[in-house]
C-alpha cells in the first residue's frame, strides 16, 4: 500500500509534467496536489528536499522502464545497440514528457549545488552504471560511459532546445557509427 508521501511524490510528478517548472513555488504546487504548504514542508522539509525526492523517484521509474525495456527479448534482425535503444526509448511518446521534465529539474539543481550535490552525484553514477553495465565486457571502462551519457545528454538538450528529432538522431546514429568503426579498426588491429 502506498504511504502518503509516495502519494504526494506522484502527484507532484504529473503537476510538474503538467504545469512545468516555471514560477516553481510550493504554495501553488500544494494547491495543484490538493494539500497545504505547510504538509509539504512536513513532508520533505524544503523545496530543495521535495525536489530532490521527485527527481530520484523519477530516475527510479525511468531506469526500471528502460530495464524492463532491456528485459524484453530482442525483436527480430540485427539488435540495436544500447544507447541507440536508450535513445529510441527517451524519445517514445510515453517516456518524453518524463525525461524532459528531468533534464529541467536537473538544470535547477546544477544552479544550486550546495543543496543537490548528493542528488547530483547519485545520479551521475546511476546512469553511468546503467551504461557501463550495457557496454560489452572489453569495453566496460567508465571514461567509455561517461562519454555515452554525455553525447546522450548533449543531443537530448539540443532535441529539447531545437525540437529537431531528425537531427539529433542522426547525430546519435553517426556517434554509434564512430564507436562502431573505432571497434572495427581495433579488432583488424
């Protein structure tokens, strides 16, 4: 049975995916979520503490979708490489309005470090170790995929800055390429 503060916590997820981030402040947040201000405040503590709760339970849901997604078994034809299925995956209707509303939040909580450095860390390394763990075991090396979630993080703001699916799937779709070709030239080698 789900506790009140998960209830709150996905409430205040489908407010934000609503209503966004702009004028972020928590009366008007608690009047969305049918509570108080001062409930909120019971609740996680601060803004800051509230924020941090729906940013991790966010990242929680999406990492376990794109687990169930890697679970699945391979459709069929050539498998798709992870970060392209990452990719494919980000951009599906049902997924983008989430990862949209991350990478907002995320951006709110790099303009206040002193108070999401935790949050900030944790999620480095999650996504880094959900990648890291996709990689073939000879290339299983976190500068590898540090660069991934990096390029998957450039191309996803520039998709959310630009609105271009088409060429930032492209662009995804070149980098997979280049790795592929670095891996062929190594292994002639």
């Amino acid at each position: 049975m789900q506790t009140r503060k998960e209830a709150l916590v996905e409430s205040l997820i489908a407010c934000l995916l609503e209503r966004g981030l702009a004028d972020l402040s928590l009366r008007p947040l608690a009047a969305a979520t049918g509570t108080s201000a001062r409930l909120l405040i019971y609740h996680f503590g601060s803004k800051e503490g509230l924020l941090v709760e729906v940013l991790e339970a966010m990242q929680a849901q999406l990492r376990q979708s794109f687990s169930r997604l890697l679970q699945r078994p391979p459709a069929k034809g050539p498998a798709k490489p992870p970060l392209k299925l990452l990719w494919d995956w980000a951009l599906a209707p049902k997924n983008f309005p989430y990862l949209k509303l991350l990478y907002e939040l995320q951006v709110l909580a790099v303009q206040n470090p002193d108070a999401y450095a935790q949050y900030l860390q944790r999620n480095a390394a999650n996504w880094s170790g959900l990648v890291l763990a996709l990689l073939p075991a000879q290339e299983r090396d976190p500068a590898f995929a540090t660069l991934c979630v990096a390029v998957f993080d450039g191309l996803f703001i520039e998709l959310m800055s630009t609105g271009d699916r088409k060429r930032t799937t492209q662009a995804i779709d070149r980098f997979i390429r280049i790795v592929g070709d670095a891996r062929a030239t190594r292994a002639d080698a």
